[in-house]
C-alpha cells in the first residue's frame, strides 16, 4: 500500500509513503480509508492511493487537485535530506538558513 503525489502509472518520484500489511482484508481496509492508517503529514499531498499484492491490485484517487508544496514544506523537505546525509546539526543549519 503506497500514497503517491501523482497517478502511480505516470511513473514520477513521489511515492510518499507505504505499508505493508498481514492480510488482505487488513490492506483492503487502508486502501478505504488510508488516512486511518498514515500519518496526517501526507494529507496535503497525496492524490493517489496504491495497493499491489498478490491477490489484489487497485488505485484510485483520494483528491481531484494537488496542492503545490508552500516555502515550508521544501524547507523541511531539504532539511529532512541534509540531516540524513549530515546529522542532526546539517539538519538545523538547514532549517535556520531558509528561516532567513
């Protein structure tokens, strides 16, 4: 079970998140109502919701748009890739160069 930013078949970078689960009816469940399941961070920007198994496999949209990502949402996201190539200080330094 994956959340996608786009349609899964366009095949671009942006699979947000995913899950994996004991039984079909437990992923069939999440492929419902996915946001019981995930984290609420992903609510923005997740247009798609995927589940691929071997018994079962569907995608459906859970919005019609895609917001655009605000000045936050970058920010964090370079801080997020800093700090996992740098640690915990490449993380803030990143945080407090786009603060200003």
């Amino acid at each position: 079970m994956c959340l996608f930013g786009s349609d899964p078949d366009l095949g671009l970078d942006d699979c947000w998140t995913g899950e994996t689960f004991d039984s079909l009816a437990d992923a069939r469940a999440c492929f419902e109502h996915p946001f019981e399941t995930f984290s609420s961070f992903y609510f923005g920007d997740s247009v798609f919701v995927e589940l691929d198994g071997p018994d079962f496999h569907g995608k459906r949209r859970l919005r019609a748009d895609r917001k655009r990502p605000t000045d936050d949402a970058w920010r964090r996201e370079a801080a997020t890739q800093a700090g996992m190539a740098g640690g915990c200080h490449a993380y803030n330094d990143t945080m407090e160069a786009w603060a200003g």
